[in-house]
C-alpha cells in the first residue's frame, strides 16, 4: 500500500501544482496562442504599458497597505483583550464573519454604505474599500496572533507587575515583543487576503478605485490572455514568498 | 478605563458597525418592498415567500448539490494525501508546504489557470489535438464539469490540513494491532483508520461545505453566466436585477444555513479559536 500512496501523492502533487506551472510557463511563451514558440518576455512588458493594469496595482497596493495597517493593529488588541479574558460573544462574531459567504459580505457592506449616503454626502471610492477589507482580514489577525499567545505564559506579565510595572508597561515590554512574530505572520496573511479580494472589493469599490484583482477579472471574463499568465506569475512569486517568510517568522 | 476594556473596544466597534450594523440592515431589506431605486416601506414577508417558488428552489438545490460534490470529491482525493503526509518518514513540513502554498497564493489566479487549460484554444485541448486524439475542441468550460472541478481545486486544503490533524495523532499501534489480529491493510484502513480519523473529516467537509455553498467567483468564471448557484443569485440581484429585497432575503437565508451549519460543528469541537 505504501507504493500505492506515494504513487498517488506524485499524482496529488501535480494536480495541485501543475496548473500554475504551465500557466507561468506560457507567460514566457512569444506567441499568444497556446502553442510554444519561444521565449520572451513580451507578455510582461505588455503590463508595465497597460495603465489599467499599473492603475489598480497601484491601487490594490495603497488599499492594502491601509488595511493592513489598521486590522494587524486591531485585530493585536483584540486577540489581547480575548487573551486576559474570553468573549464568547466576540469570538462567535469574528468566527462567523469568516464563514459568511464573501457575496454576502460584499452585499451587506454595499447595503451599509449605501445606507451611511444618505445622510453623509460620500461616494464608493478607496476609502469604502478599506473598510471592507479591515471588517473581513480582522477575524484573520485575531486567529493567528491568538495562536500565538497560547504560547506565552501569563506568569510573564504577572512578575513584570510585581517589579512594578503598570499592565500598560507589562503589555509593551513584555507581551508584545513575545508576540512580534505572531504579529509579522498576520500582517502578510492580512496583506494577502486583501491584495486578492475580488467579491467583496467588487461591491464597495466606486469608480475611481479599481484593484488589480478587478481588471484581471473583467479580463478573465473576456477569455486568456498570456498578459494575466504574467501577472499571475508576478503575483504567485511575490505572495507565495510574502507567505514563506510569514510561516519562517511564525516558527521562530 | 481598564486596560482589557479599552483594548477590545476596537473588536467590539467592529461587532456593532461593522458586523451586526450590515446584516441589521439587509434584514430589515429582506422585509421591505422593491422601489425604482432601493428599498421602501411596505413591511412584507414577500421576498421569503418567493424563494419557494420553484425557479429559486432549484438554483438552491443545485448550489447544494454542487457543494455536496465538491465537498466528497475533497474527502476522496485529500483522504489518501493526508494519509500519505502522515506516514512518510522525511520532509512532512515541505510535504504540508506544498498543499499550503497554492493554497495562499491568489485565489483569482487558481480559478484563473483553469481557464487558461481548459477554454477551446487551451492547453489542454491544444494538447489533445496535437496528438490527434480529438479532431474539434471539446467544450471542457463554461459548464457544471469546470465549476466542480474549480471549486474542487480551490477547496482541497482545507480538507488536507484536519484530516491530517487527526491522523498525525492517531495511535499507529491501533494499526499494528489490527494487522496483528489478521486484517488487511484495506480493512485497516477503513474500519481502523477511517473512523479514527472522523473528526477530520467532518472539520474538513464544513470547511469545505461552505465556502462551496455561497461560492461567486468560481461559478461565474468557470460556468460563464451559465452556472447560476445561490452566490451569483445573490449578486445579481443587488446588482442588474436591482431586487434589493430579494437579494437580502437570499443572502439571510445563506447566513442561517451557514451559522446552523457552523453550531452544529462548533459543538463537536468546541476549543476556541483553534
């Protein structure tokens, strides 16, 4: 049977990996037709000459930046606060967040926004994205920096208090540096989830902000193209190296 | 104010604006009336009522019916990869890396590949061609087959990772015992390991099940418009049809089944935040 399994896991491998292979693959290729004629590099000069493509990287870039920013620092309070003390209705909250189906999500903060126009003179635009992409990456920053908690002992905090330090002080010097792993770790998974998102961005974003994810949707859409093989390849390299150096930190 | 207060008062302004404010507000659409543009009093059980009108009821059972697809073909091509990470000998991190690493890059580019393999002028079809093996393209995409199959591919982690879970905890004397005591490796492995490694596969399917269920991108790209599952439904309404109601009417009904389906599980395993 052992023979059997690993002849299977070579099959496994390749069903999970061969996709994305040949499709970095033909991004090298010098014809537009599935037919390999050469290499060169055409397809990825062809990106940096799309505005719309170099428009909504740019803008997926600022979007996550932001939500990064703001859900790694929330979501480190909150997994802190659950720490010193559990909230099961907290807990539920952000547990279901992440099981909602995304369109759902999507629909539900359009219908918010919408909701928050009618007395606020605001329109969809970057800033509705943000927020979006802070509600659905915070559940993410709570889970993996609670995991790492686990990992801390309370005793820690409790003997910095008894040497004098305020739980304000016990929290920054003590807790926190424990926990910059957990933190880096959260950050890149926050950064990845929002720097992909389609579904949700789609319903909250306005006209002027449109992702990466989006144009290479509408492309999609129209059929392949070997620029999106490029920037698919571009995108696979650069987040599954984010995504690596997250799971190396997370270990440390 | 103390410190573990005024830390989560952050999470809980997220709870009330940003999480109960939203679904607030689609439910009270779910119960208002359709206008040219939005929604407006009359109050009405309406919108609920049309989804028992055959025409939705199909499209949910259909959206079941794939999920459900989809979720045992994760269970038949993840079981035997789980198991095979849990026995080897070397290389189980780099093992589980490669299940992981597809997994976390961009999930638009997965659905995207198999758009690349599979359209008329895809690999795939170029390939089989070249050989001679097909003389016309074989409409591989925009069907039920390339949703399953996208939906199958973008899923498999997360059926991997629990069952694995459990298996790497199983006591391999139980399998020595068994073998022991006569049974083949086949009867082993389906009256001995299979139902030890059940909570697994049970996180595993819910993990799967649902994503599956409320699934958008995939259907609407790989099934081109022609796969209409709950997730486009819902879209469609908020967004061409402008059937605010009733869009907010099926996306509460997908939010029950999902957090029903969600207690059931979390009262088999209740550690939180695992």
């Amino acid at each position: 049977m052992k023979r059997w399994l690993a002849a299977y896991a070579v099959a496994f491998y390749a069903f999970l990996h061969l996709p994305l292979l040949t499709l970095a693959l033909f991004s090298f290729n010098s014809s537009r037709f599935t037919r390999w004629e050469g290499l060169s590099l055409t397809w990825y000069a062809a990106i940096f000459r799309d505005p719309q493509i170099l428009e909504g990287a740019w803008n997926s870039i600022v979007i996550a930046l932001w939500a990064t920013a703001l859900a790694t620092v929330l979501g480190t309070l909150c997994a802190y606060g659950l720490w010193k003390r559990n909230s099961r209705t907290l807990t539920g909250a952000l547990y279901l967040s992440l099981v909602t189906p995304e369109i759902v999500t999507g629909v539900s903060l359009l219908a918010l926004f919408q909701f928050a126009f009618r007395w606020l003179h605001w329109q969809l635009g970057l800033y509705t994205v943000v927020i979006a992409h802070v509600a659905f990456s915070l559940a993410y920053v709570v889970i993996v920096v609670s995991a790492r908690l686990r990992t801390v002992s309370p005793a820690l905090e409790e003997a910095a208090m008894d040497l004098g330090a305020t739980p304000l002080q016990a929290f920054w010097y003590v807790t926190l540096p424990a926990l910059a792993p957990g933190i880096l770790a959260a950050a890149l998974l926050a950064l990845t989830v929002s720097f992909d998102d389609y579904v949700i961005t789609s319903m909250v974003a306005g006209v002027d902000s449109e992702t990466l994810p989006m144009v290479i949707y509408a492309m999609a859409r129209r059929g392949a193209s070997p620029v999106i093989n490029a920037i698919s390849a571009l995108i696979t390299v650069v987040f599954g190296a984010l995504i690596l150096i997250s799971e190396r930190v997370r270990k440390t | 104010m103390k410190l573990r207060t005024s830390f989560l008062l952050p999470a809980w302004l997220w709870l009330a604006l940003l999480f109960l404010a939203p679904f607030a507000i689609v439910l009270a659409y779910s119960f208002l009336t359709r206008v040219y543009v939005g929604v407006a009093p009359p109050w009405t059980a309406e919108s609920y009522q049309r989804l028992f009108d055959p025409l939705y009821l199909v499209i949910l059972a259909r959206s079941f019916a794939i999920a459900l697809a989809a979720t045992a073909l994760c269970l038949v091509f993840a079981f035997p990869a789980a198991l095979f990470i849990s026995r080897a000998a070397r290389f189980k991190t780099l093992y589980l890396q490669l299940v992981m690493l597809p997994f976390w890059t961009s999930f638009l580019v997965r659905t995207y590949a198999w758009i690349f393999l599979l359209r008329d002028t895809g690999l795939v079809n170029t390939v089989l061609q070249a050989l001679g093996l097909i003389h016309a393209p074989l409409p591989l995409l925009y069907n039920d087959g390339a949703v399953l199959l996208g939906l199958v591919y973008g899923y498999l982690p997360f059926m991997v990772l629990p069952i694995y879970a459990t298996l790497e905890r199983l006591d391999p004397s139980l399998v020595e015992a068994a073998a022991d005591l006569g049974a083949r490796p086949l009867a082993t492995l389906f009256r001995v390991v299979v139902p030890l490694a059940r909570p697994g596969i049970v996180a595993g399917s819910i993990l799967v099940f649902i994503p599956c269920l409320g699934a958008y991108l995939t259907p609407d790209l790989l099934g081109g418009g022609r796969t209409v599952l709950v997730g486009n439904l819902v879209q469609n309404q908020f967004t061409t049809a402008r059937d605010w109601p009733f869009g907010a009417a099926v996306s509460i009904a997908l939010m029950l089944i999902v957090t029903l389906l969600l207690i059931a599980f979390l009262r088999r395993e209740s550690e939180p935040l695992a």
